[in-house]
C-alpha cells in the first residue's frame, strides 16, 4: 500500500489530539500456541483453499500475548525486504508473508488509547481518513464483529492501486490493553478471491493467549525498526 502507515500515524496523532483537548521498534516473538489454550488451539489447523488443503500454524504477537493462525509457509519478513516493500519509518513491526511476497498479514500496535465501545466510532473515521488519502479503486466497506474468542474487532475493506497492480487490503482494528492495534491483510486484487478465505481465518482465529504458570515455550525474536515506540 502506498504510505498508508504514514497515513494511519497522521491519524493517529489527530486522535490523541482530539482526546487531549476533550478531556481539559521492540522485540515480537512468534512461537506456537502454549498448552493452555488447546480449546482454541486444536481448532484451523488447515484451510480449504479451493482444491487444496492449506497447512496453518499458530503465531503469538505482540509481546506473545495474543495468537493468530496464519499458513505455515508464510514467515517474518526479513528487515531489507520490509524496508523495500515499506519504505515508510513507520512500517508495521510485525510483517507475515506468502513465499512470493505477494501476500501479506501484519500488525501494529499504536499509543492510541481507546475503550472497546468507542472502537465503531473510531473505524469510522479511519474509514474517512482512508477514503480521502488512498487510492481506491473499489470501496467494499466497514463492518464490526465479535469473533469466536470474543473479540471485538473493527474491519475496513478495500482495493487501492499499487505501484502495478491493484490490491485488495483488509484492515483490522481491535483493542488490547487499552491501546488500537491495527492488522491488515493483503494481496493482488487478481488473487483476492482465493485468498479470502485465509484473511477469514486471520480475523477468526485472533485471541488473547493465557498466561501460563510456567511456561517453557521457546520463542524466537525479530526486530523491525519503527518510531512508534
């Protein structure tokens, strides 16, 4: 997407703004899902995508509190790769992709504070903000849901021009501990019928994971440049 990070920090900033005048990179880790949350975890272990049978593997984000089922060939992109695909300081911390590239899920956590029934009102103006920044092509809409884990999570639908091609992107926005977190899920507007259904399981599939007791889940740890924190 062009710049749409930069986009989102505008915004984001304008929010905090709004509030204050109201009212007077870090370290991501991917592991699998741990033990305590089986009731979850045994659930999206692969996808039907056409005639094929896609292979999913849970991921932790943010901090390893919350999990995601993504296709287990997709993996971190690597920080030059990201550079290139997002030349803004403000790219997204946490960047899955296809093996080609062309398909890709992320997350972002924002200073943005919010409470979860001011999440509808809050897609609603960053649908507006997209809308008058972005090059759309097809606005598809907003729509907000509570998924099976019980997560409120706003999404903002659309397909934007690229640099050659037109792209479908998928835009979700939940709150954790407070704070908006932003995923996005895109991928060539040719393909998008086909990879709709993992962009489903992605929303899906979003919780919080447990603490554990004592956890000895090994994780691994990338780091992604970025001036949000």
């Amino acid at each position: 997407m062009n710049y749409m990070d930069e986009h989102i920090l505008s915004l984001k900033n304008k929010f905090n703004h709004d509030a204050a005048s109201n009212n007077e990179n870090t370290n991501r880790f991917q592991a699998d899902v741990p033990d305590q949350d089986n009731s979850i975890a045994e659930q999206n272990r692969v996808l039907r995508m056409g005639d094929e049978l896609i292979p999913l593997e849970w991921k932790t984000i943010l901090d390893g509190q919350m999990a995601v089922s993504i296709p287990k060939f997709f993996s971190l992109m690597p920080l030059e790769q990201a550079r290139f695909k997002y030349p803004s300081e403000h790219r997204p911390q946490i960047i899955y992709t296809s093996l080609d590239g062309t398909v890709n899920v992320t997350f972002n956590p924002t200073e943005s504070a919010l409470e979860v029934d001011e999440l509808p009102e809050f897609v609603e103006q960053m649908a507006d903000v997209l809308r008058s920044v972005q090059p759309i092509r097809n606005w598809i809409g907003t729509e907000m849901i509570v998924n099976p884990s019980g997560l409120s999570i706003g999404m903002i639908r659309f397909v934007a021009a690229g640099v050659d091609v037109n792209l479908y992107n998928e835009m979700l926005l939940f709150v954790h501990e407070g704070q908006v977190t932003m995923g996005t899920f895109n991928c060539m507007e040719s393909d998008m019928e086909a990879w709709l259904p993992v962009a489903e399981n992605t929303v899906q599939s979003l919780h919080i994971v447990p603490l554990p007791s004592d956890s000895t889940c090994e994780k691994g740890a990338i780091r992604y440049e970025s001036g949000l924190r």
